[in-house]
C-alpha cells in the first residue's frame, strides 16, 4: 500500500510539473495600448472575468465590472486598482437575469460613461431556473440578456467606432439546438439544464454571426470565443454527488482563470482581426464551428425571436424602456 501511494504521489507531482511547465506563456502586451479606451466585461468579479477586466486594466483601459453581486464587483474593483495601479476600474450592477436591470445598467452607463469601445459579453451560468422575465436561466443569462444588452449599447460602440464586441460562446454549442418558436422555454429531459446550458452556446454563436453581418460597414466587429475548458465558478452547480469525481478532475486537467481569457483578449486586442468579424475563435485561433452555428437562416430567425422576447423592434419605441414578451 505504501509503495502505491509514493507511486502515484510521483505521477501526480510529474503530471503537475509537466502541466505547468508546458503551458503557454500569456503574450507581453503594452501596458498603454488601451489608454484611452473604455470596455465592460460582464461577469467581471471572478474567473474568466474577473482574468479578462486585469489584463484590459493592465493595458491602461478604463473597465467597467458589470456584475450582478454588488459586495463580490466592489471587492473585484479595488483588487485589479491595486494589482495594477489603473485607478480607472469601476463595478456597476448588472443582473442579466432580469432584463429590467439590463435597462437600468445600459441607462446610467449611457449617462455616465460618454465613450465605449470594447464590450466583453462574458457572464455566464449552468444551472437551471427560470428568471423574473419567464425565460429559462441559462438562456435568458448567456443569450437573451446580453442580446438586450448589445442593442442598448450599439449607438455609443458605433459612435467610438472601430469597437468590438466579444461573447464569450463554448465548444458546448455542438450540442445545441435551437427552435425560434420555443426559445426561453426550458428544454425537457433528463439533462434540460445542460442542454439550455448548449442551446444558449449556440446562440451565442450565431448571435455573433449575424451582429456582424447587420454591422458591416460600421467598424464595429464582433467574435464568439470558446475559451477551453476552464476551471471556474460555472460548475459551482455540479451535483453533491458528482463533485468528489468531478473537482479534482477538473484541477487536473482544466485550464485556469487566467489561460480561459486568454482568447477573450485576442479578439479584443488582436490588430488585424476586422475582416474575420463574425466568426468563431478558440485557443486565440479562426476556427470553423459546427454547421449549425453557420446556418445564416437560423442566425436571422434566432435575432428576430430574440427581439420580440427582449421586447426590441417595435417601430418608434424607446429600447430602454419596452417591456419584455411573457413566455407561455
């Protein structure tokens, strides 16, 4: 027994110097690149996010923390002023679990902020529910939330053109499916919280598909990110009893916070990238994603049932203030 715990103490030790050994080093970027420049990261207190507002503060970009828990976005704020020495990083409140906060965050950050060049759509949930609005949780979080959110703030990306817009997808889209006339209703099943988790992936996916096809000409583009398989909070839902299997494999094998953000940043950084606004990248690489997610037909359907859920596209009405579509 003795000689089988140093056994697979070594291979343990071995496999973690190799991880850390092997893995890439981030790209130096210049820490005044983004000066001047102002961005939103949602989601932006903790993991991918949080990785994702450090390295923009970093680079001397005023960031804005949109995050739904006030005590967790302040604490995140002060922390990347101090590691970075940007006084310029501030938290505001977003819950895009409801889409009257969407309204209220894009109405004070219009009237506060007079410049936006970089919105980073990277919240994102697993668990099941269902929102104030009747949508389903992932779906209405990962998608309709920051659909809502996109439109409200398109005029000010536009007016601080060349801007991008970043949304943070997965390579879980692959196993999503989408119909227009039953979007927000949580899918049925044993596993329906999984595949609302791959349906709003695929959203993602060709939300960023047709965002960019409706911005051609404007210089604001836009990319869908898979940022690998990262360990962070998304699976604090992972059931009781897969957790003992599921958390050590994940230490193991995931990439950290930092590494998952990385091609969030590409994208957002990234010189030359204008002609690809559209597609889909992962490990900071154009990558082809899978045929459903390049169908334009189910991208165009996907933007229109998305408006009338968010309660956008009526003609001469104020988009702050529409009132959402009541699922049945």
């Amino acid at each position: 027994m003795g000689w089988t715990l140093l056994g697979a103490g070594l291979l343990l030790a071995l496999y973690t110097l190799l991880r850390h050994g092997l893995r890439r080093s981030p790209p130096l970027r210049d820490r005044n690149e983004l000066r001047g420049r102002t961005a939103i990261v949602t989601g932006g207190s903790s993991g991918i996010g949080a990785a994702t507002a450090l390295e923009l503060a970093r680079c001397g970009a005023r960031v804005v923390l949109a995050t739904r828990n006030a005590p967790r976005g302040e604490a995140a704020a002060r922390r990347i002023r101090t590691e970075t020495g940007n006084e310029e990083v501030l938290f505001m409140q977003l819950d895009l679990a409801s889409l009257r906060s969407v309204r209220a965050f894009a109405t004070a950050f219009l009237r506060q902020e007079p410049h936006l060049h970089l919105l980073i759509n990277n919240a994102g949930v697993s668990a099941g529910g269902t929102t104030e609005d009747g949508f389903s949780l992932p779906f209405q979080v990962n998608h309709l939330g920051h659909f809502l959110l996109t439109q409200l703030l398109l005029e000010r990306l536009q007016s601080c053109a060349p801007s991008r817009v970043v949304i943070v997808a997965s390579r879980a889209h692959c196993a999503g499916h989408l119909r227009p006339d039953t979007l927000g209703r949580p899918p049925s099943g044993l596993f329906s919280a999984f595949q609302d988790y791959c349906d709003s992936k695929l959203a993602n996916v060709l939300h960023a598909r047709e965002l960019a096809t409706r911005l051609q000409g404007t210089q604001v583009t836009c990319y869908a990110v898979h940022p690998g398989f990262v360990n962070t909070e998304l699976f604090r839902h992972t059931p009781l009893w897969l957790k003992p299997l599921f958390l050590p494999l994940a230490w193991l094998f995931f990439l950290d916070a930092a590494e998952g953000a990385q091609t969030s940043l590409h994208c957002a950084m990234q010189e030359g990238l204008e002609r690809f606004s559209g597609r889909y990248f992962a490990d900071c690489r154009l990558q082809e994603p899978w045929p459903p997610a390049r169908d334009d037909r189910l991208a165009r359907a996907l933007w229109e049932a998305s408006e009338r859920l968010v309660g956008l596209g009526g003609p001469g009405e104020n988009p702050l203030s529409a009132p959402a579509a009541v699922v049945q």
